[in-house]
C-alpha cells in the first residue's frame, strides 16, 4: 500500500480504532450496531446519510452521540416549512462600525451538521443544504467559504405518507450515500432503555474515541482499500441487473456505482479486510442502492429495504 | 405502425400499438359472426386508446369504464339474448378486450390483452376448421408471441425482423412438445369436447322441397360430405345417397311425414360396400348413406323409410361415419296401412290436368309397371328439357311444369312423376340426397358437392316392395351416367364447370381438396379412436387414463430434463482462472454433502456457515477460506499459497 496508510496503521489500526468508537457509541443506541457501523462506513465514505423514520426512534441521538465520540463541532438544523436558506448557510450583516458587510457563519460550517426532518422544509431550503453537501464550500455574496473538514450531514425524514412534507425528489436523493433506518429495539433492548439512564445524560459522558485527524487519515486510506477484478465483476453485475431488470424504473447510475464500491471499501476497512470482499458490498447495498432504485410497482418491494434485498437476491456472486 | 415517428410516441406506445395489432388479427376471424356494433366499439376503443397515447389523455375514470363495461355486457345480451353458447361467448370476449383496452396502463395489463387475443384466436376454431385458415391462425399466433416478448423488452432497441425471427425460433422449438400433446393428450370420450350447435345458417338439403329448391342448390359448388370406400366401389348410377324422404304433397310443397311407421325389412343382395362418410357441418341431424344402409354407428339410426339420422343433435361439426351399404335390395311386404294411406293421398282441387292425364294413362296401361314405363316415355317422347334454371311455376305446379313450361331439374320431374303415380293409385314417395360424386384419385375418395344434389322417386310395387323410379334419367341419362356437367348444355353455367374441364386445374383443385381431407380426418377429427389406434401401434394393447397420463407426465419430465441439460452444457461456465475453479471444485464437494452454495452467497458467508454446519471440517475450511479470499481479492496474493488451496481442498473429505 501506499505512503500515509503503514503511518497511520503504526499509530492504531482501523479497525480497533472504529471499534472503540462502536463500543462506546453501543451505550447509547441500543442493538443497532449494523447502523452504526453504516453510519461510520458512509462517514469514512466521505458520503452523507439519510436515516428514514417515524420520529423517536434515536436519530437525533444517533447524531449527536457521534459528534461526541468523534469528536466533531456538531451543529443541529430543525427544518421547518419557512426555514430560509440563510438559515442554514449564514447571512451577511452590515456592520456599522467598520461600515462593511460582515458574514456570520450559518450552522452547516460545524463538522458535523444534523439536518432534522429535511422533508419538512420548501425545495429552496432543501436545496441550500444540499448545494453545500456536494460542494463542500458556500458561496455569498461573491465570497466563498470552506467548509469544515471533516464535513458530515446526516438528514432525517419522516416517511413520505405524512402531511405537510415536501419529499426530497430522486436527484437529490442520490446526493446521499447512503439511507438507512433504525427501527424499533427489540423487546429486551428496550426494557432495558427503559429501566437505564437517560439518554440525555449518558450523552454528557461520552468522550472522543479518535482525533479529526485520525477520521480524515482514515478517510483518505479509503480509495485505496484493494479493490480486485473479481470484485469489480460483481459491483458491475449489480449495477448491470438493476438497469436491465424490468422490475425497476431506471438503473442506478455511474454515480451510485461508485459510490457502492466506496462504501464497501470503507465497510472492508472498519474490517479489517485488506481487499474488499463481496460481502463488504453486500453489508451496504441496501443502504446504498435502497433509495435510488424504484420499483415499476409496489408488488415488487414496497421500500427501499426491500429493494435492496431483491437485488443482493437475484445477483449472483460471480 | 411506421406511419407514426417513433420519436412522438413513447416506449410504452409502441408496446400498445404492438398489442392493437395482435388484437386486431385475434379479432379478424370472428368479423362474420360479430355483431357490427361490438366491431365498430373495438375499434373505437382501439383508435381512442392510440390517440390517448399520443396526444397524452388521461384514460377514462374508473366508474365510466364500469358503466361502459357494462352497458357492453348488456347490449351483448341483448343482440344474442344469452350470454352463453359459442356467438355470444365471443362475442363477450372480442368486447371486453376492448374495453380493457381503456384501462391500459401497465405491461401487466398489455400482457392480459395478448392472453385474451390469443383466446380470442383459437376461438375462431370453433367456427371453422379448415385448412385454408390454419396459416392466418399461425401467423397471427407467432405474432401475439412476439407481441408478448416484445411489451417485456424494457427497450425496444431489438428491430422488429430480430423480434419476429426470435419468437419464430422459440415456437418452433415448441413444435416437438404441441406434436406430442397433440397425439397424447388423454381426448375424454364423450360430449364434453363437442362443439354446442350455432344458429348458423344451415345448408344443404332441407326436408321439404318446391319447385326450384333443389336447382337452387345446385349452384353452390360446396362440399356436402366426402366418401371413402374400403374396396368395391359402386358404378355412378348406383351411387345414390339418400336423405329425407317426403310424403306429404300439398300441390306444390313436399314435406316430411308427421309421426312413425311400422319399419319394413329389407332383404339385401349383391354386393356390399364398406364406407367412411365425412359430413360436412349442415347444422341438421341427417347422414347421407348410400341407398340402402345396412350398418350404422350407435350415434345413428335408420327411419322406417330407410333414411340416417343422429340419435342427438345435428351435425354441426366436422363428423365421420362408417356405413354399409347395398344398392341392390327388395323391401319385404306388407306395406303399413298407414304408409299405404299417406303415399297414395293427394291435394284435392290441385293439379287437375295431371289428375286426368294419370287416369288416363293408367286405364290405357295393363299394369302398374306398364303404367310408369308410359309415364317415362312421355317425359323422353315430348319435348322436356332438364336445365339449372327453370321456370317459376303456378299456383298447380305439376299441371303448369307438364303442360306449360316442360322446363325442369330434377324435382321438378320427381315430383310430376310422384304425383301423377299416386293419381294413378300407386303408392308412391319423394326422395332426395345426392347422385353421383367426384372421385379424387390423389386421396382415393368421392367428393360429393351441393350440385351434385337430386331427387327422385320411389314407388310400391306389390311383389317388388319399394322400387326406385329416377324420372331424371329418362329426360337426361348423362346426370346419372356421369354427373351434372353432361347434363346440363355448354350455354348454361353450371358451378365449377370451367375447372373441372381443364385438366391442371382440375388436378389442383383435386389436390387441394386431398389435402383438406387429410387435414380434416387426421387433425380435426383426431380423437379418442385415432388415439388408440395409435398407441396399438405403438405397443400399447389396453388404453388407460392413468397410464396415458403418466405417459405424459414422465415424457414431459423427460423433455425438460433434456433442455436443461443442453442449457447446462450450453451456459456451461468458460475455463476461470485456476483460484476460481478449485473454489467451484470445493462449493460442488459441499454440495454433495447438502450445503449447497445460495447463487448470491458470498464465499465468506458461505465457508462460514458450512464450517459451523460441519464441525469436522472447520479448521479446513477457514483456512481454506482466508486463503481464497486472500488470492480471489486481497491486494497481493501470494501466488504459493495457490497450491496450499488446491491441498486442502482435495483432502476435504465429505
């Protein structure tokens, strides 16, 4: 492998490094440990993360529970359907005394920014988020701003059914690396949320498990997780059944492929696998290709989980 | 379709255009038994449900397409007053695949139309069976095929020739399957496959016969059955084929008897003649036989004036039997009373010229022999004339047919000679069938046509029983000896005359009509008969349900295990690289031992979860494991540990 990864590897591995972080992050977020893992994969990825779900599942907690751990500014965006894009970007303020605009920063320049029920806001102030995440950088009035790096959105949304949302539409979806849900805890799980401590507080106690350094080193070591031909073979078969299968409006484009191989070479890091094997793609195929296939008609699968059961179903490993 | 640029239409368009073509093809046949409304609704619905498409309307809302729905279904019974039975069966079809038509939105909803048209298709069998059809019925099938491939094709970037000339390969490679169904499947006995009787227009011979009746039918060159002779074969002017035979005179119009005789027996000499008769479908329940039958299926039975007839129902379909006949024989005596009184009656104040001329005749005649021998001879003395179109005769047709017009066709004669015995007091009846037929040297058999319809008499003769009496043959001896076209003068047209007379036409028309009848007695008629037939041939002495079904099942079985073992060998996976071919060496090792690898399951999961099943083999199998994927897709595989794989996977023992 190349240069900066044997440093980092001298300093700590990957994998006991995530795995610290898991542990810790365990307390908190009940038997959700895949999601975890996804969640830090779609990080590591440099990919943002959507997480559908009914409204009190943890999401926010999940956020704020990660900025703790890895010790990032974390920054909280409650969208609302007059929240404006200066809202969330920044605005510009006249400032009498040196008789110039001065620019206060919005909250998307904190490290990790947790854009609460995206789905409530107008497409205007979607699209300001959005720009922002593709970009890394904000630009106003002719200025342009970094911003922070690392740079993490994780959005939520409220499943479409409810009223009053304006759903994200299919192009700004694919912005997202991947989408996931939590679910309820199972019945153990949840006595045991019941009778423990309150999240509230247990959040106070959680310490950094690795340096922003260490996230963007890990970050960087991701593109060049070993990747072999066989392993190719199968992400293209993947993609090549999900457009030619009749099941599906379109296939997943270039975009969702590359984004499908990064997130199993994140996935293949935080396992430590030198290459990626084709299980690591198929721990994040439903999280990654779930919510930019759709199905002609609900008989097929009826959401985005389910799409990416039948597809990991009906692609063989070559 | 190519008048539309593929460009304003969309792919899902083009699909439906597919899917109106097919349609429209299934519909074509039914055309001549549809009502015109459902027609013209069809293609309403068709042409709306295109410029929908293109002109991109919404489809109709849901309660309207009810409420047409089922205004549709009313009208149906309406025009057939029923819903049942074949016109109103497909009828209801034809319509209600149009009116789907208005709810097209899917491919699902494509792919129930094409499954409608193809019912609606072979539907048309019932109608009609000829052979004539059977390549519109193909061609249009491969199309509804190749419809149904193409609305799954998620592009239609395939070209239609390719489209056409796939689906043509994939029926054909059906043919071996539809040829063996089409010899094996069990046909159940019975009426259940039969075919329920139409209010079809009937033809051929009706059983009452006017002036005119007869030479109206003449001109029709229709089939009215084919006949097939075992060896002897009868000369022409034996060859009379008898069907109803009429007693009742009105002064114009004969008619059948009403109620039974006592039956006569007949006393049969000479020659017997073994015999297939093939009826056309006439729609009435007569079988034409040579005069006399003396043997006939259960399904038939003879009348007391020697006439086959079905026990049940009519001959609506295509329907063989096999007879036997002699044309020599005396029916014994007494003769019933009441036939007696039934054949000597006559109108009163009808004909009375003939009446005289009867009387006459028969005080100048020593005997009633004497009596129709005079009777002939006025027919071939004066000037008679036999021709396809005679006049339209009076209110007394006898008087006005023999003293005014003395132009006729055969039951003109028949009926004058029948009337003018009876005057005389001869008992006396009105045959008529068919004389004659054409015989087809390419398959060995007569054809009998419409034209070759006749009518005589038969009169009762004390010592003789019931003798046949053809007036016909006095005036023109060619329409017995040799058939319609001598008969009748060059300046008439008689149907068909033209090529018959020219001899590579006519060998055509003979060859074609050979081919018909195979088709008609080996395809069409192919039933439980043919079947055992067959199967005796094939060993098989004593014929089974359940082992004509096994037969079936174990060849299906066999036939599919055959295609996937060809596709096995065909899709056979090329030579891999040596890592992937010792893995797929262990996956079948495992399989054998029940641990089949899933088609999704990746090699990690997959050794995993058969280390856990198999204990035993554990250690090998993750050693295996690290190693393969070390070597299938970590960054630097050793190249050495390629034979350590192959080591331990040849020493795993199941």
């Amino acid at each position: 492998m190349e240069s900066p990864v044997p440093t980092l590897i001298t300093q700590a591995d990957p994998v006991e490094l995530i795995g610290g972080t898991i542990a810790q992050l365990n307390r908190i977020i009940l038997g959700k440990e895949h999601q975890l893992r996804l969640c830090i994969a779609c990080l590591l990825a440099r990919g943002h993360l959507l997480i559908e779900d009914i409204p009190g599942v943890g999401k926010t907690t999940l956020a704020h529970a990660l900025a703790e751990s890895l010790g990032l500014s974390y920054q909280r965006i409650q969208f609302t359907s007059d929240l404006l894009p200066a809202d969330i970007i920044g605005v510009s303020v006249f400032d009498r005394e040196t008789s110039s605009f001065r620019f206060h920063k919005g909250p998307v320049f904190s490290q990790l920014v947790l854009a609460d029920e995206v789905n409530r806001a107008t497409p205007k102030a979607q699209s300001a988020l959005l720009e922002a995440m593709e970009e890394h950088q904000v630009t106003v009035d002719g200025q342009t701003y970094p911003l922070a790096a690392p740079f993490f959105v994780i959005a939520t949304q409220n499943p479409v059914y409810q009223i009053g949302t304006y759903p994200l539409p299919e192009s700004q979806l694919d912005r997202f690396l991947m989408r996931i849900e939590l679910g309820f805890p199972d019945p153990a799980l949840e006595r045991q949320l019941l009778m423990g401590q309150d999240r509230r507080d247990l959040l106070a106690t959680l310490a950094p498990t690795l340096s922003p350094q260490q996230l963007l080193l890990m970050q960087t070591m991701v593109p060049k997780v070993h990747a072999s031909d066989a392993l190719l073979d199968y992400v293209q078969a993947i993609v090549r059944f999900t457009r030619e299968s009749p099941q599906f409006e379109a296939g997943v484009s270039p975009r969702a492929a590359i984004a499908l191989l990064r997130a199993a070479q994140a996935w293949a890091l935080i396992h430590g696998h030198h290459g990626v094997i084709p299980e690591d793609v198929q721990a994040v195929l439903g999280a990654v290709i779930g919510h930019r296939l759709k199905p002609k008609d609900d008989s097929v699968a009826r959401n985005a989980t389910e799409v990416g059961d039948l597809v990991l179903k009906a692609v063989g490993v070559p | 379709m190519a008048a539309i640029a593929p460009d304003r239409i969309s792919l899902f368009g083009r699909k439906l255009l597919w899917v109106i073509t097919g349609l429209t093809l299934a519909v074509i046949p039914h055309l001549p038994h549809l009502a015109i409304w459902i027609v013209a609704l069809v293609g309403v619905a068709m042409a709306f449900r295109i410029t929908a498409e293109i002109k991109r309307w919404s489809l109709p809302p849901k309660w309207l397409r009810i409420i047409v729905a089922f205004a549709a279904l009313f009208a149906v019974l309406l025009t057939y007053r029923t819903l049942n039975g074949v016109e109103a069966g497909t009828a209801l079809l034809v319509v209600m695949a149009g009116m789907k038509l208005l709810e097209t939105r899917t491919v699902r909803d494509l792919t129930v139309i094409v499954f409608l048209a193809y019912f609606a298709l072979f539907s048309g069998f019932i109608y009609n069976q000829e052979l004539l059809r059977l390549p519109y019925m193909l061609i249009a099938a491969w199309l509804l095929t190749a419809t149904l491939m193409r609305i799954h094709q998620t592009t239609l970037s395939m070209p239609a020739r390719e489209a056409l000339g796939l689906t043509g390969k994939m029926l054909l490679q059906a043919l071996p399957l539809a040829i063996l169904l089409f010899l094996f499947f069990p046909r159940l006995p019975g009426n259940f496959w039969s075919v329920p009787a139409r209010s079809e227009a009937r033809t051929g011979l009706d059983d009452e016969v006017s002036p005119g009746d007869v030479s109206d039918l003449s001109i029709s060159g229709m089939i009215a059955f084919r006949v097939k002779f075992e060896d002897a074969v009868p000369p022409s002017k034996e060859r009379y084929w008898r069907g109803p035979v009429l007693h009742d005179f009105d002064g114009r119009t004969w008619r059948r008897a009403q109620g039974f005789y006592i039956p006569q027996n007949v006393r049969a000499e000479g020659t017997s003649y073994a015999y297939r008769v093939t009826m056309e479908a006439h729609q009435r329940p007569w079988i034409f036989g040579l005069d006399v039958a003396t043997e006939w299926p259960e399904s038939a039975m003879r009348t007391s004036d020697f006439q086959l007839i079905k026990r049940r129902g009519v001959v609506s379909t295509l329907t063989s039997y096999d007879l036997q006949s002699f044309t020599q024989y005396v029916v014994e005596g007494p003769l019933p009373t009441r036939m007696r009184q039934s054949d000597l009656r006559l109108p009163e104040n009808r004909n009375p010229r003939s009446m005289a001329l009867a009387r006459k005749l028969r005080a100048e005649a020593p005997s009633d022999e004497a009596f129709i021998e005079s009777v002939l001879n006025t027919f071939r003395r004066e000037e008679y004339y036999y021709t396809l179109e005679p006049p339209r005769l009076e209110l007394h047709s006898v008087d006005d047919f023999l003293f005014n017009t003395k132009r006729g066709f055969c039951e003109h004669f028949a009926s004058a000679f029948t009337m003018l015995a009876r005057a005389a007091g001869i008992p006396a009846r009105l045959v008529t069938g068919y004389q004659g037929g054409e015989f087809n040297p390419m398959g060995g058999y007569f054809i009998v046509r419409q034209s070759d319809a006749h009518a005589w008499s038969e009169v009762w003769l004390e010592g003789k029983g019931w003798v046949r009496v053809d007036p016909t043959a006095a005036v023109a001896p060619e329409r017995v000896e040799r058939g319609i076209d001598a008969a009748i003068s060059e300046s008439e047209s008689v149907p068909g005359r033209l090529l018959r007379s020219n001899v590579y036409l006519s060998r055509v028309r003979l060859a074609w009509d050979a081919a018909n009848t195979f088709w008609n007695n080996q395809v069409v008629e192919f039933s439980e008969d043919q079947q055992r037939w067959l199967s005796q041939r094939l060993g098989i002495e004593e014929l089974r349900w359940q082992t004509f079904g096994l037969a079936l099942v174990m060849t299906f079985i066999l036939f599919f295990l055959c295609l996937s073992t060809y596709l096995a060998w065909r899709f056979r996976p090329k030579a891999r690289d040596p890592v992937q071919q010792i893995y797929e060496q262990l996956c079948r090792k495992l399989a054998r031992a029940n641990l089949p690898k899933l088609a999704y399951e990746g090699p990690r999961d997959y050794l995993s979860r058969a280390a856990a099943s198999r204990p035993s083999l554990s250690r090998d199998l993750s050693e295996a494991r690290s190693i393969y994927l070390d070597l299938r897709y970590g960054p630097n595989p050793m190249p050495s540990s390629l034979s350590r794989l192959k080591f331990i996977v040849n020493q795993i023992k199941i």
